[in-house]
C-alpha cells in the first residue's frame, strides 16, 4: 500500500502515486482531468458537490459556494456557513481531500490511508497544523507536509538524479530558483541540488498573492467599462451572482492572453450587456505593481540565498499554473537574466509529493525490516544503520515489492534538507525595553531545529510564569510584540516558594522537517513544566473538532 502525494492548491488540487516503473503518476479523476478545482458546493445539509461541478454551479448558487479555502487555513475563527452549518477552513478541506481519494480510487483502484499534502514554503505553523488537521479529517493518515517547491524540485531533480545513476555520472551541482505563483499564493525558493542532496537555502513568499488577484483586477476593469457603457443599469461588483460571473469571466480572459494578444469579453448584468476587448498589454498594465511584488520577494529571497554563499542561480523552474501568463517569463529574464522552464506547472508538485511519501515509505519499510532482525535498535536513523546489513535490507524489500533495487536505493539516499519560513520565540520581560520578542529560531535557518534557552524569573519567591509563544510576521524579525503573531501561551502555576529571583526557565523549541512546532518549558530548581493552553483563536477547540468530525461524517458527496 503505497503513500499518495496531495497538492492541496488554492484553485486546484492533484493527488499523484509511484507506479509499477517507481515513477510519479497523476491519477486522473471521474471528470477525466487531472486536477480538481478545490471548489466546494454545499448543495444541502446532507450533501456536497466538489470540482468542476461546484466551480460551475458558483454562477447560480454563489452563497453556497466556498473557493480560496486555502487562504483561510491557520485562520482558526474563519468559518463558511451554509445550510445552517459551519464549516471550518480544515473541514472545507477535508471535503476536498476526500474527493481527491474517491478519485485516485477510482483511477488506481487502491484505497487511500497514508498522504503527503504539501503547502506553500511560505505557510507557518498554524497553517501547517490545519493542513495536518483536514487529513486528519478526511480520515487519512498524514505522513508529512512537504513545502511545494521541494516539491516541485523533487520532481524535477528526481528526473535528473534518475538520469545520472543511469549513466554513472556524478550530477553536478546546481542552484535552482523555483518561481511558484499559483491560484492564491505566490513562493520563490532557492534550491541547491548537489548529488542526491536537495537542499532549500531561502524562501520566500506571500500567501495573500496568485492568480486570483490577476482576476479580481481585471474584474474591475471590466466592471468599469460595462459600467461606462451603461451608467443606469447597477455595478455587477455590487451583486453576489453578478461579481462571481465577471470573476469568471476574467479569469477565462485572462487564460485566453496567455496565448491571444487579444480577447473579447462579453459582460451581461441588469438587462443589458458589453462586449469589451481586453488586450494582453492592457493586462499587463492592470496587474504590473501585481508581478512588481513577485519580482521584490524573488530578489529577496536571491538576497537571503546569497548571505548563504550563493553568487549564481543557474535554473529557474516555473510552478504554478499563473506562472503561464507570459509577462512572468518575460519579466524575470529582463530582471535576473535567466530563462523559465515550464514543467507541468500544474502536476509537479502532486509528482513530487509522490515522491516524497514513496521516499517515507521506503524508509519505513527498511527501518521496520533491519528492527525485526535485530539489526537496528527502534526508533534509531537509518543512517545508523550499518551499510552492509542496510543493502540486504534495500534488497528484501525492493524483492518483496517487485520494484528494482536500485530505485529503492535511491530512494532512500536522497535527502532533502530545509528551512524555516518564519522566526519563533518568546515574549520575555527584558530589562531595558519592556516586553520584548526573543528569537529562539530564525527564519532560513535550516530544519530540524532543536534549540534550548534559558530565561530567569522576575522575582523571588514567584509563584506562576506566564510564557507566550511567537511567530514572526514581518520580513525581518523585530523585538516589538505587535510586530509578531501570539501562537500559544502557557504557564506554569502554583511554584513554592523559597526560588530567588532569576531562577533558571528552561524553554526548548523543536521543529521538525514538516515545520510543526512543539514547544517545552521548565522551571529548573522546582522541577515543573509548562502546561500548553492553547489560546482561544488560534486553533480548533476540541468541542469543534469533534462537531465537524460528525458533520463530515454525515454530508455525502454528490457526484459533480
Ligand atoms: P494552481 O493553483 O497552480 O493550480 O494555479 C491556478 C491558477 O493558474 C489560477 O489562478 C488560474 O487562473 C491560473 N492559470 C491556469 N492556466 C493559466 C493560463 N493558461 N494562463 C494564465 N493563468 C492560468
């Protein structure tokens, strides 16, 4: 039973597995294509519509409609209402996911249980937790969340690796900026792919920022000019039916430029219509300070690689569906000089995660197989593991699942190294300043992370330690509380008395690769830990979770 990989996208979603040859396929759904609007329709209480039907039914139903969850996840008070239901941006998900495995069963047969979903590089903790909490929730076992473009990257270097261990040459090094602008969220990541080594050096990014923008601004440039046409029939912005059928329409002509230099678009609201021509330059012009801002954070992130010894960015590999609008080519090569590369914008991610949970399962199977010997003690690294008895080990198991060794081993020696997207510390009473950010772990510091620090209590004989746990906001860390984003807080309460002040707090921070943060706290002397409360907005109460767990079980999907 193989670990499917999920691109959970904004607009789109794709879920992808190994095939009998070890390579990445897209499994193409009931509708006969491969990816899915992540478009939800909440036809009734009892019933659910997802993709290209939802998407089509938004024209008629707009209220009962739900797009752009992704935007919402990490946002704990966001809810969609429909039929008298809430719904919470994991739940919506969760619908999506689900759907996503009726397909893959339907096109591979197996049933899905163990997932990869990836996330934008950009997503933070909470994020990655409610990305965590919807798989959780469409019943599958989540195996990891892996950041898009090493995704992305995974794709496209798996080929390349694939490629040098047929040849038995050693791949050179190469440092390759992804540029991934989606549906709503927009990356740039640096990547170096060294011999079986991919390693992500800086990110990037903003998750308020895609496509969708491109078509809001042409929406209301359409909505302008039907508006001029005709100053006495109603703004269609200004109706929930008639926004969502010039949305449409702008992305429909926005898609048609790609290819076109020009495009007509008819608009039809209050009884009366416009026929407007849109020019792929006038487009360009609506939407420039748009890509101006994808411009900014790549040189960012070219900046940040470059504190890391980067002088050169060799490839530009472009992901994401948006990043087809020709101006995005055309304005990196004028600003940095390189030359996109367009691989299946839309399906390397799904590929790539694939790859990812092949890679998981593998280590998995080896791991199990050298502790059942005796030969690795549970729980210990594979690296651990001595190299002779590890090889037997590829070679039972590649044996038992009838795939070559080779692949297995591959598999097993590509490693992916990472960073952080955002600092995490504690607000600490700092003598000089007053309550003030410390950073226990920066941003692009490269994952795991493991860090310890020690903080001394105000006064003697304290009895409780309030601890508040951050998340950078900004692009540069900054010590000022209202310029990072309270993620937990905890105490730890009821501490005798008889400690001086400044006796020792010892708060730990661990961060996995899948960038999820546990947090530990302790007053030294008294021996006490911190007890986690989670902060009301921040995450799901488990009153919630266990109300939609029983709504999910009870709304069915309806075929699209
Ligand atoms: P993704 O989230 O990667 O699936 O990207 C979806 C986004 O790509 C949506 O905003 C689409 O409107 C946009 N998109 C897809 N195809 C094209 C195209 N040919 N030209 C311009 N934008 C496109």
């Amino acid at each position: 039973m193989g670990v499917y990989g999920i691109d959970l996208g904004t607009t789109n979603s794709a879920i992808a597995r190994i095939d009998a040859n070890g390579r990445p396929e897209v499994l193409i759904g009931m509708n006969g294509a491969p990816t899915v609007p992540s478009v939800v329709l909440f036809a009734s209480a009892q019933d659910h519509v997802v993709g290209e039907g939802a998407r089509r039914q938004a024209r008629l139903d707009p209220e009962h409609v739900c797009t752009l969850v992704k935007r919402r996840m990490g946002d704990a008070e966001w809810r969609f209402a429909a039929h008298g239901q809430q719904w919470s941006a994991p739940a919506v998900s969760a619908l999506i996911l689900g759907s996503l495995a009726g397909d893959a069963e339907f096109g591979g047969g197996e049933p899905v249980e163990r997932v990869v979903i990836t996330v934008p590089a950009y997503f933070g903790d909470e994020e990655r937790r409610a990305t965590i909490q919807a798989g959780m929730y469409a019943g599958f076992d989540v195996a990891g969340v892996l950041s898009e473009p090493i995704a992305a990257a995974l794709a496209y270097g798996f080929g390349r690796l694939d490629g040098s261990i047929d040849t038995g040459e050693i791949a050179a090094r190469e440092t390759v900026l992804v540029y991934d602008l989606g549906g709503g969220t927009f990356d740039a990541t640096v990547i170096e792919l060294a011999d079986r080594r991919i390693s992500v050096l800086a990110v990037e990014g903003d998750h308020q920022l895609g496509g969708a923008d491109w078509d809001e601004r042409i929406a209301l440039h359409l909505s302008q000019r039907f508006c001029a046409d005709h100053p006495d029939a109603e703004d269609p912005l200004d109706d929930s039916v008639g926004s969502q059928l010039v949305v449409l329409a702008a992305e429909q002509a926005k898609r048609d430029l790609t290819t076109a230099a020009s495009t007509e678009v008819v608009v039809a609201h209050d009884g009366v219509r416009s026929v407007i021509t849109l020019t792929r330059a006038e487009l360009e012009l609506l939407t420039s300070s748009l890509l101006r801002r994808t411009v900014d954070l790549t040189k960012a992130v070219i900046a940040a690689a470059g504190q890391r010894g980067v002088r050169h960015v060799d490839r530009l590999l472009l992901v994401g569906g948006s990043s087809r609008m020709p101006m995005v080519a055309e304005q990196l090569l004028k600003e940095f000089g390189l030359i996109g590369e367009l691989h299946d914008p839309d399906l390397s991610v799904a590929r790539g995660a694939a790859l990812y949970g092949e890679k998981l399962e593998m280590e998995r199977l080896v791991a199990a197989d050298l502790v059942t010997r005796g030969r690795l003690s549970a729980g210990a690294e594979l690296a651990d593991a001595d190299p002779r008895e590890l090889e037997a080990s590829l070679v039972r198991v590649a044996e038992s699942f009838g795939q070559p060794v080779g692949l297995v081993r591959r598999m097993i020696e590509i490693q992916v190294d990472t960073v952080v997207s955002r600092g995490f510390g504690v607000l600490a009473l700092d003598p000089f300043n007053g309550l003030a950010a410390s950073w226990l772990v920066h941003r692009n510091q490269t994952l795991p992370i493991r860090v310890r620090r020690s903080y001394g209590t105000v006064r003697a004989d304290q009895d409780q330690i309030e601890l508040t746990i951050v998340e950078q906001q900004g692009q540069a860390a900054s010590t000022r509380p209202e310029d990072s984003k309270v993620l937990v807080e905890g105490s730890i309460r009821d501490i005798p008395p008889g400690y001086p002040a400044g006796s020792e707090v010892r708060v730990s921070f661990e961060m996995g690769f899948d960038g999820v943060l546990h947090v530990t706290a302790y007053h030294v002397d008294a021996d006490m830990p911190l007890t986690l409360s989670v902060q009301t907005g921040a995450t799901l109460s488990q009153s919630d979770v266990a109300r939609e767990l029983d709504q999910l079980q009870r709304t069915r999907r309806r075929p699209a």
